[in-house]
C-alpha cells in the first residue's frame, strides 16, 4: 500500500462507486424514457445518438472520469487491479468521444438494418466498446486474487467475474445476429460488474483507511 496517501485515495475510491452507480442510472432512465429508443433491443451506445444524444455522451465522459479516479484510488490496494478499473474509465471517456453508427432502426427514420460499412469513428468506437467488455469479467477476476481483500469480497468477486463471462458471452452473440433482447443482455452485464464495482471501491476506501489507521498506531508505539 502507499502508492498515494491515504485520504486522497479513498476519496478518489468513493468518487468513482458514485461514478459507477451514476452511469448506470442515467443510461437506464434514458433509455426508459427516450422516444422512438427501444432499451430491449437498442444498445446503451445508441443513446449517444439524436437530439438527447448529448445526455449519453455527457454520461460517458464525467462517469468515465470518475471510475478512472476510482481506479487511481484503488492502486494503494492493487496496482493491477487500479489500473484496469482506471483503463475501463478512459475506454468508457473513448466510447463517448467516438459514437457509434446510426443503425437498426435508431435514431428514428434510421434503416432498420445493420450497414454493412462504417466510419472511422464508429471502428474506434468498436475498439474502445471491446475493451469495456472485456474488462467487465477481468476486474473482478483481478479482485478474487487481490490478498488485501477478505474471503466475502473474493467470492463475490469470483461469482461476478463467471457470470461476466456469461452475461457478455450473450450480449456479443445477440449482437451480431441483432437478437431482440440485445440491449436487455448489455444491461444485465453492465449492471452486474458496475453494481460489483460500486461495492469494490467502497470496500478499496475501507481497506485503505484501516491500513492508514494502523500504520498511525505503529509510529506511535
């Protein structure tokens, strides 16, 4: 531990759980209420789409940003597990700089096909989408291996990361075949591992203010 001080480091761990559950709430309120968006089916990158789309984009950006002071706050505890928490912020700040495509019928008057060529915006879009879903089953794998962490959090850092694996597993397949539950799988994945991630960060905070907390008692003696 020490990486940084103690306080600033659980103030940047409680920065990004608030981050974690905000971006979360917002892409799931949005998308409830956003006409012609159907959240089933439609991705949350759509979201980042049409006259609202600067809702999504702005959700992209101040919660990527938080989850990646989340992620810095967390290198007292496990550099491995810092940095990707803290990569997973900057892939979702990247997502938000680099929209995808209109497509499948979304914005409304959009064909209802899947184009079958793309922007450069929309491949780095892809890019920085593949990095977020491959990081939703490696972080609390990372976090199941973390020796600062008691038995509690292991394991349910453990049962987080097989269900990732399953979860995302789903959403890529329906995906591609642009299955009618396709935004009903991203969601379920995004909100087991940021639901996770919100709990990891508060208990990042906990293990760091202990940790302070000891070390205060030692130079005392």
């Amino acid at each position: 531990m020490g990486v940084i001080p103690a306080f600033p480091a659980t103030v940047l761990t409680a920065i990004g759980a608030v981050g974690t559950v905000g971006f979360a709430v917002v892409f799931l309120v949005d998308g409830w209420t956003r006409t012609g968006y159907r959240w089933l089916r439609h991705p949350v990158s759509a979201l980042a789409l049409g006259d609202r789309g600067w809702v999504q984009t702005t959700n992209f950006a101040v919660s990527g940003a938080m989850i990646a002071a989340g992620g810095v706050g967390a290198l007292g505890v496990s550099v491995l597990l810092g940095g990707s928490i803290t990569l997973l912020g900057l892939a979702l700040i990247a997502s938000g700089i680099f929209p995808m495509d209109a497509m499948r019928g979304y914005p409304p008057g959009t064909t209802d096909t899947t184009p079958t060529t793309f922007t450069r915006r929309h491949l780095w879009h892809d890019r920085a989408g593949a990095v977020v879903f491959l990081l939703l089953p490696v972080l609390p794998a990372i976090a199941a291996v973390t020796a600062d962490f008691g038995w509690a959090v292991r394991t349910y850092s453990a049962l987080t990361s097989v269900l990732a694996v399953v979860l995302v597993h789903r959403f890529t397949t329906a995906w591609e075949s642009d299955a009618p539950r396709t935004g009903l799988w991203q969601r379920a994945a995004l909100i087991l591992v940021l639901s996770w991630l919100a709990a990891v960060c508060v208990a990042v905070g906990r293990n760091l203010v202990c940790a302070s907390k000891t070390t205060g008692l030692q130079r005392t003696e």
